[in-house]
C-alpha cells in the first residue's frame, strides 16, 4: 500500500521524526509550510512532497530566497541540457 500524501500534524510529524510540538513551533516558525485547510479549518493536512522538498531545500521550500534560487538553477540546469559548455 502506498504511503499517503496527505498527512495530519502526527504522521507529519512521525514521517519527519519529530515529535509533534517540535514539528508545530517548525510550522509556525516557517521552516515547514502550513497546512493545506481544504478539509475545515479543524483539519490541518501538510503535503508529504512538499514536507521532502523542504527538506532537500527546493522549490517547495517556505524560504522564499531558497524557493527562489532553487527554481532559477532548475531553470538554468533546464538550458544546459544539451548545449556545450561557453566561455567565461
């Protein structure tokens, strides 16, 4: 069975290895996103893809600088492809 993607505070939590008021000041700090509240506002869901992102620091990251700066290397990486390498 696959995991799923959705995940409420716990298995957030648990899937980081945090404990569970670890992983809420994480949130309200930024350094996790918030939850999605598509279900009410009392059922938080944090998105597992976007919680590996974080971690790997790309473009699903809340700091908006490494968002940022992730996403222009993956659009710079993105012209590379098949072009020869220019001269500085």
């Amino acid at each position: 069975m696959a995991e799923p993607r959705w995940l409420d505070a716990d298995a957030a939590a648990d899937y980081l290895s945090l404990r569970v008021d670890a992983f809420l000041r994480a949130v309200n700090a930024g350094t996790i996103p918030k939850p999605s509240r598509h279900l009410g506002p009392r059922r938080p869901r944090w998105d597992r893809d976007a919680l590996d992102s974080v971690m790997i620091g790309g473009t699903a990251s809340t700091n908006t600088r490494i968002a940022v700066d992730a996403l222009a290397e993956e659009i710079e990486a993105e012209g590379r492809k098949g072009r020869p390498a220019q001269a500085a």
